[in-house]
C-alpha cells in the first residue's frame, strides 16, 4: 500500500464514525509521521510507508477514531502561531481564545512594563503569546492545578518566556498577594454549567479537564468573583477581559454593571458571537 492508499483507508476509518474532518485529521497525523509539511504529503504518495510508520498511524487513527482530540494525540496545540504542548492536564487552545489575546495585545503597550494577571493559565497559551509579544511586560499566570502548572512553565522555557511569566499555584484572585495591583486581568475561566458537560462533544467532554470547563450549576461562578473582586485587583485605568460560553452576555454585563464597573463592552469571536467581556476600571 502507498502513502496514498494509506492515507485514504485512515480517511474512509474516520469518517465513517462520523468524524467531521477526516482529511485535515489525517493528513496532520500522516505529515506528523512522515515528518513533512501537510503541503508536502503529495511528495510521498506513491511511496512506500514502512511497517513502522503504517502500525504507527493505525494506532494513531485508533485514537482518533476513540474520538481522543487531534492535538492530545500530536501533543501540540496551535494558538496565536505558537506551538504549545499540551495533554490531558489542560483545555486544549481554542481559536475563540485567540480572540481574547488580540484584544488584550491592543490594550497593552509592548515597550511599557505593564503588568497582567492571567487567572486560570491552563497550557500557558495567553501568558506567554502576551509575553513574546510584549517584551516589557511582566505576566503573573495561576492555576489551582498543579501539573497545568508544570506544563505551562514547560511551554514558557520552550518559548524563552520564563522571565517574563511568573506562575503561582492558587485559585481565583489568591494568586495575587494582598494589594497586589495589575494593568490588565485576563481569564479564559471555566464556564459550562455543571449539567451541560454531558452533551458536550466527545472530544471535549472525555479528554478535556473538567476542572477547566466547569462554571458551575449556572456556568458563572467565576464572573461573580471577577465582577465582585476584580476592580480592586487593577490599576487605575486598568481592565479585565475575560471569555464566556454562549449565551451568557446579558447576565455577564448585568454581574459587570450590578458590581459598579465604569464600563462594560462585549466583543464577538470570529464567528460573530458574543465571546469577550471587557471591563474597564475607574481613573
Ligand atoms: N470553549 C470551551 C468549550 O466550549 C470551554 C472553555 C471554558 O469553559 N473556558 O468547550
């Protein structure tokens, strides 16, 4: 069997079960393996795989078909244009996500020495592109979970970002010290309600950390705390940008507005939905 042959019989394996996207699903596995490029697979399709590379993709594909994600089975997520590793320790980056990095990165100045509170880091996805980005700025990035936390510190020596990022091991606002001040929050907080995570799909209600998914019985356990505690966390003129689940903008803003924040926008993610609140705090 050729390269192509095998890369048609692992096609037809996923989609059978219903996979979504079985050609891009495959052709990542098969350029992992064949270590090339996606583009350059068209290289290799007359040639011969060895039995090594062909047992090593069935299995990856037994995976896949385990509807384990594509990213825990290479080990690497994209975000931002970064390659950060990832496992089933932390929520694999999400492109919505990106959204919440962009809008941050117009907010801070890249030569200042701003100071951003990432609650929540998870993989280290937001701290760190902030931190490459940003070449003055200092991040202190949290986790209640301790192996997140070793894989983010992972990610941030492989980026030569651990100057820059600080990592403390806490929940919520305890990461910072007491009248500790920042310029910008930013979270990407778990926020499905509780009963909600059984029908999420597969992929993510299987391998991705509940602990990084669940808000509680209503999703916004985490808005009350940054809604109630997070002005008194910023400078003056600072803000907090933090992701939420579908739906929840209205009572996002109204926990904003109830806790006497100045201002209160939303902004939509690449498909249009509202995805972002941004909170700004008093001069
Ligand atoms: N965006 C994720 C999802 O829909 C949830 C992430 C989160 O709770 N922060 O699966």
């Amino acid at each position: 069997m050729t390269v192509l042959g095998l890369i048609d019989k692992c096609v037809n394996m996923l989609r059978e079960v219903g996979i979504k996207s079985p050609l891009a699903d495959v052709e990542w596995l098969a350029s992992d393996i064949f270590k090339c490029r996606r583009s350059e697979l068209a290289l290799y399709a007359h040639k011969m795989p060895t039995h090594e590379q062909v047992d090593r993709m069935l299995k990856n594909i037994k995976r896949r078909l385990d509807r384990e994600p594509l990213q825990h089975i290479l080990g690497i997520g994209d975000f931002y244009g970064y390659e950060f590793r990832v496992s089933s320790d932390v929520l694999i980056p999400r492109p919505e996500t990106e959204t919440l990095a962009e809008l941050a990165l117009g907010f801070l100045q890249p030569l200042t020495s701003q100071i951003v509170f990432d609650l929540g880091t998870g993989s280290g996805c937001i701290a760190i592109t902030l931190a490459k980005r940003c070449p003055g700025l200092k991040v202190i990035a949290s986790d209640v979970s301790e192996s997140a936390l070793n894989l983010a510190k992972l990610n941030a020596e492989t980026f030569n970002a651990i100057e820059q990022v600080e990592f403390r091991e806490a929940d919520g606002l305890a990461a910072l010290v007491e009248d500790e001040q920042v310029d910008l929050i930013v979270s990407n907080p778990p926020y499905i309600p509780s009963g909600d995570i059984s029908g999420l799909q597969p992929e993510v209600r299987y391998y991705d950390p509940h602990l990084a998914l669940d808000g509680g019985e209503d999703g916004l356990q985490f808005y009350r705390l940054l809604a109630a505690e997070g002005q008194s966390r910023l400078k003056p003129g600072g803000k907090l940008m933090a992701e939420f689940g579908d739906g929840q903008e209205s009572a996002i803003e109204g926990l904003f507005a109830q806790a006497a924040w100045p201002n209160v926008e939303t902004s939509n993610d690449l498909t249009g939905k509202p995805r972002i609140v941004i909170a700004s705090a008093g001069q």
